[in-house]
C-alpha cells in the first residue's frame, strides 16, 4: 500500500512538473508558433500519406506478434489479434508500460491463446522491439548522433551489442530472472522463449520502426513546407525520441519525454529552428495519438471474436 501511494505521489509530481515545464516552454515559442503555423499550408497529401504509413507499421507489428504466438504452436486469427494489439496499446498511457503487456497477455488467453504462449509473445515483442529500436537509431543515425554525443563516445561497439542482446535473448532472459530471483529472494519466472519467435520479432521491429520513421519524415515536409533532413535522420530522431518516452515508466504514453527529445534532436542538428521544432513536436504528438488512441476506441465498440481455431494447437 506504501509503495503504491509512493508511485502515485511521484507520477502525480512528474506529470506536474512536464505540464509546469512544458507550458512555460509553450508560452515562450508560442506567439512564434501561431505566426508560423498562420503562414504555412499543410500539404495534406503528404499528411494523409504519412498517416497510412503509419497504419501500415501497425499491421506489420501485429502480424509480427501473431507470428510470435504461432512460435509457441498457437493461432490468432487477424481480426480478435488486431483488437488485443490495438485496445492493449491503450494501457501505454496509463502510467508504467506494463499495463500494455498485461493487458495483450490477459485478452490473448480470453481468446483461446495458452498462458505461457500469451505472456511470451507479449514479453518478446515488447522487448526485442525497444532493442532493435536502439539499432536502427545506431545504423540510419550514426553521423547524426556522432554530432551530438560526447567525443569519444563507443557508437559502433553500442551497436553490435544492441545485435547480440537481440540475438541473445532467448537465452539471456532466462539468466536474468535467475538473477533477480537469488537478488531480490522473489521468484522470478519466464516462459520460454523460442528461439525463432525473437528473430521474427526482430525482423517485424525493424520493419515498424523504418515505417514509422519514413512517416515522421513525411509529416515534417507537409506541415513545414521542407524537410528538417534526410529520410535517415528522420527516422532516427524519431525512434530515439519515441524510445525515450517508453522507457520513461512514470510517463504516460511518453508524454513530455518523448517531445522534449524530439525537440531537441531537431534543433541540436540544425534540421529546425525552435519554433519550427515547437511547432512540429505539437503537430506530431497529436497526430500520433489519434492514430494510436482512435483504432483502440473503435474496436473496443466492435463485438468481440475468438480466433483460435480447435485444431491450432501444437502437439
């Protein structure tokens, strides 16, 4: 109970620090911001293009997560794996992200997915996809985050631990617990984790996360009038940033994290002026959230189907 009043008091004190910081920050560019947005035209075009882009990432995430669940001798069919991925999702803006796995692991085994199958593929996706996120910054970013970081920094070594971590996991995480089990005198138990399940989770990450950075690219050209660099540096000041607000547990949905590093990976590498990087963070966050929030809601009215058919299970 003490613990739980402590998370609520820190997570009641960020989000009033983010919302104290983030208006003084908005108040400063505001006035900017409006002159900007009242002189340039959306090229809606692009927008709408970004925007299917980004729809695109979904699917291919959840047919990588249907992928994973078929590793464990189970089946999902698309549209009760759609509804689980997208209404799950939601759970990322309550504060700390494992609601999100909670909730994909809980819906899984209501439609008919086996426990460990359930819980597994949900631990692998949202793993491997934070791991491969941090290698695609590495490759399409390096020269931009070379500008950036201190001099000296190990960028390449980073990088080919970001690959042995991924390819490593299945027989990393069993480690682990075992490790948190004998520290923390609480078992710790992981379902096993084939082998095969990481590296389709690995290569559907990979593929998300190039969507999702190729959208973000195309949504600064529609709503600037001009890109804020090329098509690689987008998607890596986008993965990053996305990444930092996930991995900010008390954040929800990222919320503050997330835009003040976009903001300033935008202006640290010449790509945006403040107001344009004020302007952007906005935009994007909004568009964003309504891609991610509005397909949840939408299911959520939809009448729910099992998609586990009786024969799926392996023997």
């Amino acid at each position: 109970m003490r613990d739980g009043r402590w998370r609520t008091a820190l997570t009641v004190a960020f989000t009033g620090a983010v919302v104290v910081f983030g208006f003084q920050a908005l108040r400063q560019q505001w006035s900017a911001v409006a002159t900007l947005r009242a002189t340039t035209t959306p090229d809606w075009g692009r927008i709408v293009t970004a925007s299917a882009l980004v729809l695109v990432s979904y699917l291919v995430l959840i047919l990588t997560w249907r992928a994973t669940v078929r590793a464990w001798g189970e089946t999902l069919a698309v549209r009760p794996g759609a509804r689980i991925w997208f209404v799950s999702n939601l759970g990322r803006y309550v504060p700390g992200k494992v609601w999100q796995i909670g909730a994909m692991g809980v819906m899984a085994q209501q439609a008919g997915v086996s426990a460990v199958a359930a819980v597994g593929s949900s631990l692998v996706v949202s793993l491997v996809n934070v791991i491969v996120g941090f290698g695609v910054v590495a490759a399409t970013g390096l020269s931009m985050l070379r500008t950036l970081v201190p001099a000296g920094t190990p960028l390449v070594p980073v990088l080919g631990v970001v690959l042995i971590a991924t390819l490593g996991t299945p027989w990393i995480l069993p480690w682990a617990a075992t490790v948190v089990t004998r520290l923390t005198g609480r078992q710790v138990t992981i379902p096993r984790l084939p082998a095969r399940a990481v590296w389709i989770a690995a290569a559907g990450s990979a593929v998300g996360w190039l969507l999702y950075g190729l959208a973000f690219h195309g949504l600064t050209i529609g709503l600037l009038g001009h890109a804020t660099g090329d098509a690689r540096s987008s998607i890596a000041i986008f993965t990053v940033s996305y990444l930092a607000g996930f991995l900010a547990l008390i954040a929800p949905g990222g919320i503050g994290v997330r835009e003040v590093v976009m903001a300033g990976l935008l202006t640290g590498s010449g790509g945006a002026s403040a107001t344009e990087a004020t302007w952007l963070v906005l935009a994007s966050r909004l568009w964003l959230t309504i891609l991610e929030v509005l397909p949840g809601l939408l299911l959520l009215l939809l009448p729910r189907r099992t998609g586990v058919a009786p024969t799926a299970r392996a023997t």
